[in-house]
C-alpha cells in the first residue's frame, strides 16, 4: 500500500485523451469476474487509454454490495498499478457513505472521484450549495470530477453555474461532459477560462457515449471519458486531433459510428457492450446483474452485421 | 364594449383578499352551462370574494375549445359587469397562441392575465429569459400574474429568479404563490421588497389550496387565490386576520381544514369541489368532462360525513 | 443473538395499529445519538404503537454510512427486545445489496423488510417483474412489506399490479398503502380480498403522513405506517376506530390535523418533526445530516402557536 | 372542396415509405411562409416520400395561433393535392379541441390523424382507457396513428397495452414507433400480428429521428415517420430494403449517418434541419419562433464540415 500511495499521481487538470469507463466483469453465476477485471485492465492500456473510471453507472455499481465494490476497486488499482489515473464514482445521496467511499477508494491508490448532484437539486443555488457541500466533504486533498450528465440526473447546470462551481472548489480538476446538447456549454465554459475568468480545467466529454466527440475536441475539450467497446475508436480520434489532422479523426470516427450507435440505446446499451467485450475475448462473459437487459438473437444477428461492415469499413480507409 | 373597458379597473399591485379561481360548470351531457355560470358568478360575490380566475387548471381550460373558451370568458366578464376584476390563465406554449388569448380576453374586459412556465426551463437564466419573452409579447399595458406552481409545471423557481423576474417585469402586478413548502420563500419575497430591493407586488397564495393560509397571510401574503367549494372560509380567516384577530382567523381556518383537506385531493379534488357545489346548488351539475375522475358512494359518504362535522363545528365557534 | 431469535415474532399478514416510522437522533454534530434512540423507543411504545419501522426516507436512511446503519438497527432492535415487531427499510438500487442489508438485519432481529420498486420500472408488467426477483432474492423466510409511495418513487402501481404482485408473492404480508388520492384503491383491494381473489394482507397507511387516516380505516386499512410527533394521534384514531366510534375518531384526529398538516410540508416536515420531538424530551437534538432543511425562527413561532392550539383543542375534546 | 374529398384516399394499414415530418416554414419576422410552405412539399414528393406529416412537435404546431395552424395545413392539403396521403397531429389536452382539430382537419382533406397519449397517463389500464376515449372522440371515420413516443411523453406503452389498444381500436391503423431502446418491442408486436393476435397494421419508425432505419426495416417496419434535412436518405434506404439489398441500404445509411447524428440533437435538433433546407433553397429562411434555439457560428461550421463530407462519401458509393 505505501508503495502504491508513493507512485500514485493524484488527478490534475492537466489531464487529456481517453478515460474509459470500464465495466464490471461477472462470472455466468453472477459472481465479480477478477481474471476478466485483470485482462480487461490490460486490454484497455494496450489501446493507449490515458485513465479508467469505474464504478460508473455502466459499471452496475449500485449492483455491488459494498465489499464486492472494496474488492473490484483494489483488483483495478493493483492491476493498474499506477499505469495510469483511475477515478472512482463516488456520487452518493448522503455525504457520510461519499466520504466513507472516498476515503476507502483514496487509500486504496485511486487518482481522484466523481461527483453528480442528486436529482433532488433543481436551482441554481441550491447546484452551487450542495458542491459546497462536497467540497467540505472531500476536504482539500481528493482532486474531484465534476459529472455533468443531466440525461441520468434530471439536473441542469447552466454554463454560468458550472463556472461558479469551479470558482468555489480549488479541488475541482475535470468537468465531465455529457450534457446533451452539450456544444454550446463546451463553447462557452472554454471562452470563461480563456478570458481568465475562472481557472482552466480538464473537460472530458460523454455525451451520447463520445457520439459527438470529433465536434467536441473542436470546440476545445480535452478527450473523452465514456465507454465503448471499441476504446481504439476514441484513442485514434484523439490522436488525429492532437496531431491537427482533422479530417482524419472524423473519418476513423464515421467508421465506428454506426456500430457506437447501436451501442448506445439506453436500456440494452450495456448489454451490447458486454456482448462484444466478451466476443473480443476481453470478458469471459456477458453477464448482466438483474435487474438488467438481455440481448435476442436478432439483436445479435445486428451486432454481427454492424461489426463485419465496420471491420472493412477500417480496412478501407487504414 | 366601449362601456366595459371604461369601467374595468386593470389588475394592480395592491390587489388583496380571496381571488377564486372558479370550475367551468358543465351540463350533466358535458355543454357548458352558462345559466350555472351566472349563478356560480353570484355566489362567489355574495361571499365576498375580491376577485376571480378563470381558466385555471382548475377550471378544466384545456378541455375547452377555443370557442367554448372565449365564450365563457365573455358570460363571465358580462356577468361580473366590474364589480370585481377577472384574471384569465394564458399560459400557452407558444407566444402567438399566448397574444392571440390575451388580446382576445382583455378586450373583453379581464383585469389582466397569469403566466406560469412551460415544463421546458430548468435553469435559473432559462426561466428568467422565458418571461421576457412574456413581456415581450404581452406588451406594456396588460397586468400580470406569475404564477409559481411547481407540483404542475415541475419548474423551480427560487427567490432571486422570482426577484430577477419582477425587476425585468413593470406590468407583473402580483405573484401566485403556490410553491410547497412555501413558507420561507414567502417570507423572503417579502424581505426583499421591505428592504426596496425590488417593488411590493400582491401575493396571493395557493398553496395546496388554501391549506397553509393563516400561516402565510402572517408572513406577509395579501390573500389567496386558489379554490375551494366554501370560498366564504377563505374570506372570512382574510376579515380575521385583516382586523388583526389571529386566533379567530386559525379557529376558522381549523373549522374547516378536514373538509379542505379532502378536497384537495389530487386527482379527485375538482370532483369533490364540483360535488359540494351541486349539493349546495350552486351549480346544476357536478360533470366533469373526460378524461376526468368520478366520486364512489364511499366517496359521497365522506363528504357527507365531513361536511355535517364542519357545520357543527362552525356553529361551535360561531 | 441466539435468545433474540427465539423470542422475535415475525411480521405477518394480521399486523393492526400504528407502525411508527421513527426518525433516527443525530446528536448536534452530526455523531449517531444511541442515548436518544432509546429513549425515542420508549417513548413510542409507551404511546402505543404496535410496531416500528426504521430506516425508512424520513430516517434519514441514505445519509448513514453502511456500519451506521447497522448499529442504529441493532440498537433499535436491542432496546425494543421483541416487544413490538420492527420492520427495516431494504429498497436498494441492486439485488445484492439489498439481500446483504436484509440477511444482516435479519439475524439482527428484525420483524420483516420493506421494499418500494425502483424508479426504472414503469409498465405493469416491469413492477410485477421486478417484484418477482424481489421474492428470489428475499427467499422463504423473509416476511415483507410492498410500500407503494408514487411521490417518492415516481411509480403508479394499479390495483391489478398490486394483486399480481400479492399472488406472486407468499411472503408479502403487508401493503404499506402511501399512494395520494389513494381511497379508491383501498378499497379495491379490499374488495378483491373480499371476493377470494386474493389473499387479505395487512394494510397499513401513510397517505400524506396519516391526513386521511379516518377514512382509510373506513375504507378497510389495518392501521398506520407513518410517521408523526405525536404518534398518540393515529394511536388514539386507530383505538376509537377499533371500539366503533367513528366520530370520536374524527374529533381525535381533527385535533392534531392543523398541526400534522404543518408536519407533513414536503422539504421542511422532518425538521419539523424532529423539532417537536426534541421539544417534547424525546430526542436531545433536532439536528439533520446534511443536505437537509434548518427551521427559522418564523417557522418555530408557527410551530409554538399550532401547539398551544392543540393542547386547548384536546382539553376541550377530553 | 368536394372535389378534394373524392380524391383523398384515407389512410389505411397498407402505408409503407417515407412519411415525412415537415418542418413549418416562417419568413425571418416569423410570420407562416407559404411561399415557402409550396416549395417544401414539392422538394418532399420530388425526393419520394410517400406521405406527410404536419403540426407534430417538430412542426412548431404549439407556437401556432388556431388560425395558422388552419392556413397552413389548408395551405399543404391544396398544395398535396391529394398526390399522397397527409396526417395531421391531433394530441391535446381535452378530447373537445381533439375533436374540433380532426373535424377541421379531415374536412379539409387529410388522410388521418395522429394521436400520442398525454403524460398524465401511466398505468396500463389508465392508458388503454385513454384511447378508448380517443375512439370515441374521433368516431368510426377518422382513420389514426397511436404515436409511441415516451421521450416526449413520458408515457412507457409495453407490447401488451400497445396490442390491446389495437384490439379496441378498428379504426387505428398505423403504429408511429419511437421509443428507443424499441427494436425488441417491433419484433414482439411484429410476432403478434403474425400469429394472428391482433390484426396487421403500418408501423413507421421516429426512433431517434430515423437513427435506427435498417434495423427497424429489418424487424419488420414497414417505413419511417420522423424529419431530416435529407429526406432523400430515408427514401433510399427504405427502397433499397424492399429491393432486398440490405447491405446498400446500410451503406446509403452510413453515409448520411454523420449529418442525421448531429440534427438529431435534442433542442438543436430543429434549428440545424431549417438550417439546412435553407442551404437547400427549400425554405427562404431558417427562423424559428420563440421560444426557441438559434445556432452559432461554431454549429454552422460543424454543418458545413459534415455536409462536404457527406457529399464526397455519397460520391464514393455511387
């Protein structure tokens, strides 16, 4: 442990490219997956993602008991072993389990926490008075990610409450980004910082599951922090745009689109995810906690036409 | 025409007492019964009420067409002939239909009309802009009421929107305060115009029908505008409190609160109303028009049983 | 342990009387106030009630760390030693962490579990599946309460998902009845049972905090489950009720209802609660754990004045 | 008039193709363009559609006075001229205005009308007894559209209410398919029919605004209701797929895929499709009426990228 906490880099804002929101490997049975948790930690390093978040919605967390979530955080982190950042959801509805959780996860060698506000926050004042809150409860010492995902939420966070946001947490480093239509708010969080009006922070997006990413590197975000079976996608995406070469990441991007698509139904989106993780040999299973979908034979029938047509859609255009 | 608008007195900021906020009567075959109209119109004046609302969600206005509705508005105004002013529900989803409403019921001589907003702004910034838009588009000489309704609009509106709104706003003349719990933001409303922050409106409240009334008219409100089969309880706690007898006005109040609380049922609640006024032959009949909901013979039986209660009481005090 | 398992009772479908849902006693910083639950325990049995809920949304359930909420119930369970049957709040977002609370609690001593459905069901046919996993994950032995609480939970249950879910479901032995207006299905329900459709459960009520409890006892409900500073009230009520005075049992209830009214304000009615509560002795401390409401002082006069005018009220009626 | 009547053919369970969802045209001071109203429907019917769809959500139906509302579907009705069948959106609040919208309409030539349930509606029982109402509302006649559209609604129709509303309604003839994730719920109403549960009706898909075509096609819908900029895409796919060229309909798909992500936006959505007729010479102006979304410098450059991409990509698979 002491060795972890010495080699551990703390999130900062500094922070670019590709965070993936992983999933949470199930055996058949139903069990926590831990070889699979290994095999898809390397998985996704292999393809050049630069930090992991888990513990998200699309990683069931609200599925696992609390000493099955103990278990998977420490497997990530030990398998990671400081390779890269890994922030852990912490969004919780009291502040005594959010602290109890970040204090664990912490120790444990995690990078930093997200944070959405509770459905139950509606006005301006009130978002702004429950981030104070959070502030007091992670102190000064846990960078956070501010998770801006009304979709989930119900909470709307105009531009001028994020900016007020950042202004009262110092410990505040990423804005996650999945407000949708979120182009505009990207616009116009980057202007504020730009005109010096509040500090420079590290925005990675997720709206619709990186389904706008080309336009939202455009408009200034630093990569992205979602899911997709295909990590690579977004990885590529990124590296064109850091290398200036624009039309090349839309392109990559246009040649995954069809199947990231069909990946982000709501409802069955995971389970599409999961089929193809394990399809791609990373999990051993597809397993879903209940309550949760199940694919039929003619979605996978859909799954299997979208991937052949979108491997030799990447063979024409490598 | 010429006569009306001569003497109809525009709605103003010093408006108080009981604004009621009528039903529409129908005939048992679902028509609209004007004859019931009249006499509703009568009764509502013999008890003392200062003022009237029509078209209220209440007052069934989107089961109207829009014939039936000017046609109403026009037996109502008629009727009242001036003797007190009339407010008209204008909220519209759409600004053209909005004007289109508001010069037709003005020019048939409303006081002025009530504005709630749409479902479809969440932000403090979106709510504020919405009501520009109303400025815009109701003009400088028509008066009107915010109206701050969350349970059925689902917009929150705090105590800093609701200043923003009437510092943008010289023809908002009064706030319907139905927000619950309401308490607080009654009081700092209040506050602010004490301290010249903003100028005094009328506060009329509804809060879940009446039920918080002694208690907000101590915190400053200048009566309610809500409904209630015995709008006399709400004129007669307003006479107690104005002449400064507190205890009286909550010996009322309590004389009637189990009925009102029944009444103010979701769902049922208008039926229960429409009931109470049949039975007391106010209006000839107590349909309502579909989709809506019908009283059971248990239902019938409670009322009764309360409503022989609630005479007892009232002349236990008396 | 062993001796507390002997002697507990588990719940079952001939449940009557008042189910107190207790408030759980933080002291003034925050700390868990065990000193204070004892004494709230005694003081509910010493009113009368014939068992006790705990962890419930008025007991500030999501705000406890997981080893918080153990030893509240365990201190719970402790003090009542079996005297009245208690009843643990299980609803949880995953069916892990609801079997881990519930085989803790369980062993702990617990009378049964209640369960409201997730927010994510939403036809018929999702709520009655998803009481079916309820009963998977539940198992044989653990007797439970279906709360149907559409306010909080934002799910309509009709009477026949209610009754495919009493079917499907041996071990369901009460309905904790919270829907608003919800006299109509009540008295479905009983109907039902009547007829031999379904077998009778206990129902107990929480409409509106116990505001319409006379009439739901009339319409066929067992008791109350809710929670309210005076539980002597629906004690009182449910007693009258049981000797066949029906008046009386208005006259009671009426009583305490402009105060009740008070208390149940959705935001500010646990403040309120634990405010009275602390007036009355029975907690040291009103305090909330954050994010919650603070009473100001306008509140507290309103308060002091309510319970001045009961006390009279219930001298008079004695 | 009369001659119109002869000519119109009603709609029937046959339709299949393209029923566009038209957007309404304004001049830049946001009066109705109906100059621009005839272009439109001529680009609609050269580009292949096979119907029309007009005063739905995307038609700005709400921001209309009664009286545009009259104009402009007169204005498409004269302009059609019976060439393909028209649907006018016929939802509201109250079956009275329901009834007046259709009698209006169908006397001026619509084929039918289309009706989503309100969100007032939950269970299903609450919801087939809607369209009962709706039934009666609109009489043996007047051939509808149950739209399924819970995004806007928030009205969740499960396969089995779906085929009971269809079993209580002779005169229902087509199925407006938009719920998302809805592949599932096609295939099991698809299933139904086939085994002679419920009689065959059009199911047209909205899913997404058309995001999902060659699965739904796949899955047996018989076309697509909803707008894009490029009606010319659905056509194609659509034509493509009845030719059993299933790979050309995809790749067709995937080319327009980009744009159709992007206006399909919630909020832009709109803004970016007027945008885009009026890069088209179809509309003399991109206004839309307040309230409402206006695009940015930074959203025009997005449209003009994916616009030469698209271009050049149609080029490629030609």
């Amino acid at each position: 442990m002491l060795i972890l906490e010495l080699i551990v880099k703390k999130l900062d804002a500094s922070a670019t490219g590709v965070y993936l929101i992983t999933v949470t490997p199930f055996t058949d049975s139903g069990a926590l997956d831990l070889a699979s948790t290994d095999r898809m930690i390397d998985f996704c390093l292999d393809k050049g993602v630069t930090g992991l978040t888990v513990l998200g919605i699309m990683g069931e967390a609200t599925k696992l008991t609390a000493e099955e979530s103990r278990v998977f955080v420490k497997q990530v982190l030990t398998r990671v072993a400081g390779r890269v950042p890994v922030v852990v959801g912490a969004s919780a509805p009291g502040f005594a389990p959010m602290r109890e959780l970040t204090d664990s996860v912490m120790t444990l060698g995690a990078a930093g926490v997200m944070v959405a506000p509770p459905s139950s926050v509606r006005t301006d004042d009130q978002i702004v008075a429950y981030f104070d809150m959070v502030n007091e409860t992670l102190g000064k010492d846990v960078p956070w990610v501010l998770q801006d995902h009304p979709v989930s939420t119900g909470v709307q966070m105009s531009t001028p409450v994020i900016l007020r946001i950042l202004k009262n947490s110092p410990t505040c480093v990423m804005l996650k980004h999945e407000d949708c239509p979120g182009l505009a708010k990207l616009s116009s969080i980057r202007a504020a910082s730009e005109r010096g009006e509040v500090r420079r922070v590290s925005i990675l997006t997720g709206n619709g599951g990186g389904l706008f990413l080309p336009e939202e590197l455009t408009r200034g975000a630093d990569g992205a922090m979602t899911g997709f079976a295909y990590p690579e996608m977004m990885v590529d995406v990124c590296r064109a745009f850091a290398a200036d070469d624009i039309e090349k990441a839309h392109t990559i991007f246009d040649a995954y689109l069809p199947l990231a698509r069909y990946e982000q139904q709501t409802g069955i989106g995971l389970a599409v995810r999961k089929h193809i993780l394990a399809e791609r040999g990373v999990i051993a299973s597809a397993a879903i906690r209940k309550p949760g979908p199940k694919l039929s034979a003619a979605d996978i029938a859909d799954i299997a036409r979208l991937t052949v047509r979108q491997t030799r859609r990447l063979a024409e255009i490598a």
